[in-house]
C-alpha cells in the first residue's frame, strides 16, 4: 500500500507491466525521452530501452494501426493518444481494425492492445482538448472501455487493460491526475465490474471518470440533509457492469446519471436506456441524466465550470426524482 | 525450380479466381468480390521470396497474396461460399481473409488500413528480435489516403522490417490514376522518407521477385523498408458485375496481350511442356476445391456472435 | 409528382440544387465521370462540369476538411463519403471542425456543407461495409444528420440539407436503393422533423432509415391481429423531433425502438433515454429496444439475415410491451 | 516603405506574445498558451503578400499569423483574456481566433487540421473565379499527419490557388524533428506531388517575403500550390510553462543572436532610428491593448449555448 497522485500510479503501472512481460511495448507522441506529455511515462525509456519505449511522428492512425499489427503478432503494445478529442483520427483503426481482427478471423487472432488517451475536460484548454468522447469507443462490439476515478483504480485498471486478450481504450482524467489516494501491492481492477463508492438507501447515482468527486461530494451533501445516495462508479463503459447497476436501482427504486459529456449517445443514455427496459419495475420515479448543455465546451474557465454539471446541479436532479417531502428535507 | 514454382503460383491465382468469377455469376456467391486476374505475377513473385512466418497484410483485392502466401484455396473458397470450413468460418467472406499459421494478418476492406497494420508485424519482429519481415500490399488508389505517408514516415524512422508493395493497375475503382496521383511513379512518395524505392514491371514475374529479393533482403538484414511499385492491369471489372464504362476494350486488350503467365513462357526457354501440365494440375486442384467447398456446412447460424471478444465474458 | 427510385431521387436532388444555386459543388470518390459509386451522381458532371462536380483522390480526411473550408468561404458543398463506415477517416473534421467552426468563432462562421453517405447494411459487404454508424455523427454538438426512407424524403431531406447554413450528415440506404416511390415536385423536408408513417393506438413504434420498410410491416402484421402500432419514422436522427415522440407515446403509453444499429451508445438508446426521462409518467410498461447482437455485422447473408432486426423480431416486442391478453390476440 | 512594415509587423507580434507570456506567468490568462517569439519573420513576410481577402488557417501557434494578416491586437489580447469583445467573443481562447473580415478561417488545436480547411477557401477562389489565394502555416510535426500528404496532393491535382508554409522550428511539443522525420528538409514531401518548393531562412524576412510572393503569385495566377519551409526556432517552450528539459540554453541561445528584428536591422541600411521608434510604438499599442482588454466585461455566462447552430433551432 502507497500513497500515490494519479499520475504516479499510472507511471507504477506501466512500470510494472513493462517489468514482468517483455512482449509489453510503449509508444506514443511524446512518450519516451519527455517522459509523457504529462509525466506518465517518466523514467520508462531509461529504464526500459528505446526498443521498448518509443517517441513517434504525430501520426494517430499509423501509431494506432502499428499497435493492432504488434498485438496480432504477439506484442502487448501500449500506445498513447495524446487526448481523447484526437480519437477520431485513430478511429478507423480501433473501431474497423482493433476491434473487428478477433470477430472477422474467427478466433484465430486477438489483439491484446492497450490505447491510453487523456480527457482534457477542466484543464481550460478549449473547445477541442476537454470532449468527453468515451461513448465513441464505448460503442463498439469487440472494444472495451475502462476509466479510473481513483490512483488505485487508475492502476489497477490499466494492468488489467495490459493483461487482457482484447483491445481495450483506458481513459485518464486531467481533472484527477494530481489527486492522491492508496494504491495497494499488486493492484489489479478486474475489468467489467463498478463499485459502490458510497452506500446508499433512496437513489443511485450513477458516474465515472472525472465526474466522480462531484457525484461524491453531492452525496455527502445530500446525505447530511436526510437523503442517502449511493453512488456507483462504473469504472468500466464497455461491458457495463448492468447487474451491479441493475442491483443498485432495485434497491433505491430510483436512478441519475451525472456525466461530463453531452446527452446523445452518450454512456449515460444507455445507462438510463438499460434500465428503463430491464428495470423498469424498480423504478418509482423518472431517471435524470445530468449532462452539460448540448454544445462544445468553452475555453474560459467561468463558462467551463458552469457548462460541465456541478454539484449542486446533480443534487438538484436528485432531489427532483425524491417524493418532495423528502427532497425538501 | 524457381520458374516453374512461380509458374504455378500464378496459375493456381488465375484458376482459383477464374472459378471464383464464374460462381459469382451464377449466383452461388454472394456480396462483393474484386478479382486480380492479369496482376497474378505481383503475388507470385513478391510471395515467393517470403516465409511462413513473415508477415502479409492485403487489401479487397487479396486471394491471390493470400494464395501465394501459402493459403489453401480450398479453404479459400469455402469462405467466399460462406462455409463454416473457411479461413474465417465462412463469416467474413472475400475481404477478410486472415491465418496465423502463414503470418497473413488480413486483407481489409478498407483502403489503406492494412499498411499500418503490417508495420505492427515488423515492429513486433524487431522487437522480439525474430528474423521475420512484414509485406503490405496496397493499390495506387489507396497513396492518397493520408495513412501509407504516416506509415512509410513511421517505417523510415524505425528501420521496420517491411516492404511496401504498390499494385499500381491504373484505376481505383472507376476513376483513372491520373485523377488520384500527380507522381509519374509511386516510388516517388518513398523519396521524401529516404526509403529505397524501385519500380518494376508487374507483368514479369522474375522482375518481382528479383526485386522483392533485393527488399526482402534488406528488410532482413536490418536495413529498413523498401518500397516497390509494380506496374500492372486488372482484367476485370472494380468489382465483378463492374460495367467498365471507363475504359475501352482495346485498353484490357492490350494488357491481356502481355498476360504475365504468357510473359513467363516467353521468358525461359524449353518450360512450356511443364506450364501446360501445371494449368491443368491447377483447373483440376480448383475444380476439385470448389466442388468440396460447395460441398462444406454452411457458416453455422450459431456462430453469429462467437469471437466478438477473446475473452468471451461481454453481454 | 413523379414516380422515382430512391437514388433517382438523391440525382434528382443533387441536380436541382446545382441548378439553382451555383455555390453548390459536388466532390468525393468516383462521383464525376463514374456518376457515383452507385449512380447517385449520374449525368451531373456532364451537365455542370468539372469546375463544380469533382472525382477526387481517396482521401476521406482532406475531402471533408476542404468541404469545411469551402463552406466557410461561401460555396454550398456536397462530399461524398462512400460508406458510412469510412466516416472515421472523416471524423476529426466533421466533428471537431465542422461542428465547431460557428460555436468557436462566435457564429462569424457557419459551416454549410452536406456530407453525403451510404449505409450498406443488408448488401452483403460484410463487416466494414454493412455498420450502422449514425450515431457518431448524431451526438455531435454543431451538425445534423438525416436519413430518409423513401425516394420523397430521400429528396426532399437532402434538398433540405443543402439549403442548411449548418454541417449536415446525410445518409442513404443500400437497402432502399431501388425501391420506389412518388416524389411531390418541389418538395422540401424540414430538417427535424419526424412523420407517422402508420398512425395507431396501442404502441408507439419509433424507427429510420432502412429500418421503417420492416417496421411497417411489423405494424401492419399486429394491425391484422388487432394490435394497433404507430410507426414513427423520425428521419431527423439530429436535431431529434422530441415532441412528436413524446406526443406519440403520450397517447400510445408504451415504447419500441428498432434499430439496425447495436445498442450502446445508439440513437434508439437516447429515444428510450428521452422518453423514460420526460415521458415516464405516460409509460404503461418497460419500452424496448430492438437491436442486432453486439458483434460486427457478418457477411454471409443468412447470418446478416439473422443479424439485422427482421419483422418477427419487431413484431414480438411489441407484443412484449402490450398487456398479455391483447398481445396474444 | 516593405522593410518598415515587416519591421513593424514583426515588432508587433514580439510586443504582443511578450505580454501575454507576461500575463499568463502571472495568473491572468487561463489555458495553453504557445507563442512564437523568434518566428515572426515567417508570419510577417508570408501575410506582407497577401491582401484582407486571400484565406489563412494557422495552428495552436497562431497569433503572429493573425495579427500580420491584420487581426486588431485588442481584440485578440481580449480574446486571450476571456473577455466578450475578444474574436470569439472570449469563448475560445488563444487557439482559435478567426475573422471573416480578414479571410481568418482559423487558428486551430488539431495538429495537421488547418490545412485542408484552407484547400476549402482555396477551392471557393477557384470555382467562383475570385482572384483570392489561401495560405495555411503549419509546424513540421504536423508532416507526420496523413491528412496533409493528401491535401498536398489534393492541392496539386486541382491546382488550387494555395500556399503551405511550414514554419520548421525544430520541435513538436518536446520531441526534435529527428524524432518525427526523416526528410532534411520539409520541401521533399512536395516532391511526390510535383509541387514546387523552397526552403528559406525563416529567420529573415525578406528572403521569407521574396519567396512568399513569388508562391503568391504563382498560386493567383493559376499556376497552382508551391510548399515553403521556412527554418527558424521558437525561444519560448512548446506552451508558457514547459520545462524544456529537451534542449540546452546553449542552444536557444544560439537562435536568440538571430533574432529576426536584429536580422532585419542589420540587412537594411540606416532604418534603426525608425525602428526604434517603431519598438516604442509597438510596446505603446500594446501596453494600452491590453489595458484595454483587462478592462473589457468578460465572456458572457449566457452566451454559454449561442452560436451551436447558424438556425439556433435544435435544443
Ligand atoms: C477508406 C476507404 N475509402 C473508399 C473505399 C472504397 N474503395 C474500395 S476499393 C477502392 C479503390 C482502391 O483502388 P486501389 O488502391 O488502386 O486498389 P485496386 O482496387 O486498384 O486494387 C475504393 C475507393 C474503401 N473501401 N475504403
Ligand atoms: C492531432 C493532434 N495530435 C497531437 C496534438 C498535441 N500537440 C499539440 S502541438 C504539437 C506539436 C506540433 O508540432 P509542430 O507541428 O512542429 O508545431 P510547433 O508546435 O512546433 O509550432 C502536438 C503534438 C494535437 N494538438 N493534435
Ligand atoms: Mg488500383
Ligand atoms: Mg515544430
């Protein structure tokens, strides 16, 4: 158990996984000799040698295809996109390549590849470096999806992601990367499965990522006022843990979504979409998905923090699927 | 004998998707099949200087890269049949076909996409320190999409094991070079990356290889990638059922006149006997794959939606 | 009024707009001297010339990056992108330039270009020719994106979306290509807007695209057994026409969206979502959404058969979502 | 008098990034910030050729290119500020400044994404017969992005009117040029596409304006693209705040002795006494632009939601 800042916990991870498996191979903008446009491969290079870790051209979609290639033949290549905003151009290869080769070759291949991208929503760097595109990747049958709230979470995550045969987009929040939090030895978060990050007896509260000290911080205050919030913290967009959420709303009878990306097609429409149709029963109120308002997000940080849903806001929406004497309490 | 194995390559590649023309027209296949008859000596002779074990990627126009990787065209067929005995099960049909045994890591439906692909098979052999080197076929359409120069940028710099070669056949789809490309020669768009380039007739079978020798050596050897551009023709239609208003018959004319199978006969001496007995040997080895692929369980409903994950644990 | 094929209505389109308005140029992969891949530009090169109607190089990313920069200064574009799921390659354009350009220069600019795209589901193209990809582009703040079902609104949409001071997506159906259908003269369909193909009582039965032919006959099916369906064709997939589906389940009470698309992050996951959020008291039971298994889209056309939602499939969960004595009927 | 404008220009762009490295250092300006003090020659002598109609995109490194092409620095420090009066009424920062007025499409945050937009306002030239050219600037970290292989060659097979300027300073981000490319120099990737193409001290303006106007011209007169790599060096890190592990202070300064303004001083005879001058004027106009600025009222939170749409018509 150490105490680590996000970051840090995804640099011990890469180290860790570089350690114990030579097949696993870093690359990216940025990566090597800088040690990560935001640190999270320092040191890596050096200890690991330029065969394994590589600074490339800013090239999205050949880096991208490089990695299925190198996953198909029997690397575990973990390649860095510098923002989840620049994801379309490594689009076609994730979605048409990376996430098709095992489908379209009956078995025959996996591709056992890692794509570490950054959400740069909160760090004010406008309108094309704060999108919060986890829904495009999350979308796709034959990818997966994975985003820590949490140091220990964005370790383990991660080592999992390596491990794992599939193809596997890992997501890091801007917005986390200097909080601190225990990591335990040997962390590793099986991917698939949300946790319960607070318990709770009237509303579930579904978040992920970034939004997450926001949906917790609602909660407490919630909580402090009579009104028990469970928040869930999906950890996983793609499978989504639907029993956990399903389980959670049976319990509450009652459902929000707080994410920072816009409604359609988001992970929080289908969130709310699964359980309208499989949990419908359970639910004694209409479901909210608290979201920023239809638009791009703005550079100035006042527009920014009044575009992503805040605190208050997702406590709102709690409090309006609340029988009103309770909401009012 | 090289000859005669290269002879045989092509034959095999003219008969298997000679047949492959005649079941689409009759209706026994179903959805887009893109054929590469005239241009079999580009397959033949590229392939012929390569292992099992080194890499291929290819495009919508890849049995015969496929075949003359080594595939087995009864397999082959029976993905084209949509049976369950196909390379891919019979799911994915002429555009997919993909073998870890023979190091074909996939033709692709999308233009381009398979050339970044291959350089993840070079990278993972320079990585592991194996002595293999990936292959990546693309057309003279597919230079215009932006990938292939980050591609070619990204082999340069890492000295990747790979050679790039250029079916250039003059058209993309319907629309002539010309409309696509400025460069007089695909070799040109290796220039600017220091990648050694060569450009050959695509119709000589021993030209390719000797050049496909010279890349494939080099890539071996550590010394990078080699970009050729070989010159040849598409008999056929884009796709089967293509009516070809953007072209004469007197063009295909032309290019059937230095059909790369006569242009071998021509080419050595005293072989003739033995090419005549291999077209048969090749008319009966295809005749006999499409009777037992015909005869294969179709692609099984069941399949619909294994594989969709290695690890199989996603609803 | 004229009897018209569905691409012969797209020509039709196409031609009328370049008469009447010379700003409009058209550009994309064989869609000049070849008339388009499948004919849609027949005859328009020869009739407006080489200056207006362009075959261009494959080049996805620098076609649709043009179409932005050449709206912006003042022509009317339409681009082709030959299949909807080679949108990827276009994707960093449209969605972070098209989309953006009014937002980020404050509505200086606007972005009227048209990208016209083909889904080639139910041709038997196989698995990265056959995606139903519509929801990419229908999440992005800034664009548009229609899909009409018949030659008429195959037509009009598209005349709609030239005239559009906005980035629209088109797209069109393989599936539909030859079927046909009378095309009012002048005909215009505002975008955002959905229609009642088949008014009913007991369910509301949202759909588009290639999908509204098996809906239909679902309907019509359950209509002979006494089961009265809606079937809302919403051929606006953004801006979605919120009211007229709220208005529809509020008098039906129940929900089925069937789609061809796979079900996370779809457009039928944000119809469920937008219903069971503001229309929830209207709900009588658990709204469904018909959708293909989560994997790629095989190639063989049984599988694909078995793949895409057929009527049978439709018609059962309608069944599903009516009370059990009327459903049986 | 041209070497009194460019000087100016030049001085200008200095003032300006000068100030906002101030500002953001000390806490007034949010987000990236990444300026091009040591570049302005390219801005200066490239915009001295062109006209209020002709087209520009530009990249995260922008400002010098707006404000030679004429952008009011008060509005654009504005803009820096968050405030409403700035380009986009504050909304979008450093990385976007666009004017319809000036043939601005954009600054733009996506490497490599400018450059086909600018083949779009070229193309509206083209086909509405207007003798307008587009210039875009790019870095030469930006060649390794497929998009712009096929806008080169896009440009080349429809000769549009249009001129790339890559500004070649030696890095992307924290990574040296070696790193990214093999080319010596930036003009080689034009070859392929039969592109003319010079490379230039990017460092001196005059040589810079002498081949931007020789490229202008070619372009307005229908003689279609030309490529320009200019070679210079940017003295501050990639953004305001980069630690700059990556090189040595030797080596900046190295570059600082070739400031483009003293380059300038010491290429034209008996203009330091109007260029002093112009040092003033400039430090004048931009201290009280910025005056200005702080003092405008900030981007408004209503104007959150404005402008998604041109018909705001979708919720
Ligand atoms: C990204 C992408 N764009 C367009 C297409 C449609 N398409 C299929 S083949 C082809 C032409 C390819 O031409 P070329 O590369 O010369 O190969 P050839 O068909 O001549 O062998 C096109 C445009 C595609 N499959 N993928
Ligand atoms: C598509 C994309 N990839 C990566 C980045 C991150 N990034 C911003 S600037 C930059 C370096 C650009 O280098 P260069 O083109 O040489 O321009 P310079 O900064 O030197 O002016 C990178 C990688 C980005 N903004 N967009
Ligand atoms: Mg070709
Ligand atoms: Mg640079």
């Amino acid at each position: 158990m150490t105490r680590r800042k996000y970051w840090q916990a995804i640099n011990d991870a890469l180290r860790e996984e570089l350690g114990r498996d030579e097949r696993v191979v870093l690359f990216g903008e940025d990566v090597g000799a800088p040690g990560g446009p935001f640190g999270a491969t320092k040191g890596l290079l050096s200890e690991f040698g330029p065969t394994r870790v590589r600074d490339t051209p800013i090239s999205e979609a050949a880096i991208t295809g490089m990695a299925v290639g190198a996953a198909m033949a029997g690397l575990r290549p973990v390649v860095e996109i510098m923002f989840l905003d620049f994801l379309p151009l490594a689009l076609d290869q994730l979605a048409n390549q990376a996430a098709k080769s095992s489908y379209l070759s009956m078995g025959h291949y996996s591709v056992p590849l890692t794509l570490r991208t950054f959400c740069g929503a909160h760090l004010g760097a406008g309108p094309q470096h704060s999108q919060n595109l986890e829904a495009w990747p999350a979308s796709v049958p034959g990818l997966k999806v994975v985003w820590g709230s949490t140091p220990a979470d964005a370790n383990g995550l991660l080592k999992a992601a390596i491990r794992d045969p599939d193809p596997v987009v890992v997501i890091e929040s801007a917005r986390l990367w200097s909080t601190r939090g225990e990591v335990p030895d040997g962390h590793v978060v099986p991917l698939g499965e949300a946790v319960i990050r607070r318990p709770g007896t009237d509303v579930t509260l579904v978040c992920w990522g970034g939004m997450v000290p926001r949906a917790e911080a609602a909660a407490a205050a919630l909580g402090a006022g009579g009104v028990s919030v469970e928040v869930l913290d999906l950890r996983s967009l793609l499978p989504l843990d639907v029993p956990r959420i399903l389980n959670s709303v049976s319990r509450t009878g009652r459902l929000v979504v707080a994410q920072d990306a816009t409604g359609p097609g988001s992970v929080g429409s289908d969130v709310v979409r699964i359980v309208a149709t499989q949990g419908f029963g359970a639910l004694r109120a209409a479901p909210e998905l608290v979201t920023p308002p239809f638009a791009p997000v703005p550079f100035p940080p006042p527009l920014a923090h009044a575009y992503f849903p805040q605190e208050s806001e997702i406590a709102a929406a709690v409090r309006r699927v609340m029988p009103k004497e309770i909401a009012a309490g | 004998m090289t000859a005669v194995r290269l002879y045989r390559t092509m034959a095999l590649i003219r008969e298997f998707e000679t047949a492959a023309s005649r079941l689409m027209a009759s209706g026994e296949l179903a959805g887009f099949l893109h054929l590469s008859i005239g241009q079999e000596a580009v397959a033949a002779g590229v392939c012929d200087v390569l292992g099992p074990a080194d890499y291929l990627t290819t495009t919508h126009r890849g049995h015969g890269h496929c075949l003359a990787k080594g595939a087995d065209p009864r397999r082959m067929l029976a993905e084209l049949f949509a049976r369950a005995t196909g390379y891919c099960g019979g799911r994915s049909g002429s555009m997919h076909v993909a073998d870890p045994a023979l190091g074909i890591l996939g033709a692709n439906a999308i233009v381009g996409a398979g050339v970044p692909i291959a350089l993840g098979g070079a990278l993972a052999a320079q990585v592991l320190g194996e002595p293999r080197v990936a292959v990546t076929f693309f057309g003279e359409g597919a230079v215009a999409e932006g990938v292939i120069h980050e591609s070619l940028n990204l082999a340069a710099l890492s000295r990747l094991p790979i050679v790039f070669v250029c079916e250039n056949n003059g058209y993309a789809e319907m629309t002539p070079s010309s409309t696509h490309l400025r460069a007089s020669s695909v070799t040109e768009y290796a220039r600017p990356h220091h990648i050694p380039a060569e450009s050959v007739d695509g119709n000589d079978v021993l030209a390719v290889r000797d050049a496909a020798q010279r890349a494939v050596d080099r890539a071996r050897s550590g010394d990078g990638p080699t970009l050729l551009e070989c010159r040849t023709y598409r008999w056929h239609g884009h796709f089967e059922g293509d009516a070809q208003g953007y072209r004469t018959t007197a063009e295909v004319d032309l290019w059937r006149a230095r059909d790369p199978l006569t242009v071998l006969r021509k080419n050595v001496d005293g072989l003739n006997g033995q090419f005549d007995d291999i077209d048969r040997d090749c008319a009966d080895e295809i005749a006999e794959a499409t009777v037992w692929a015909r005869a294969q369980p179709p692609a099984a409903l069941e399949s619909l939606t294994d594989h969709v994950y290695r690890a199989q644990e996603v609803g």
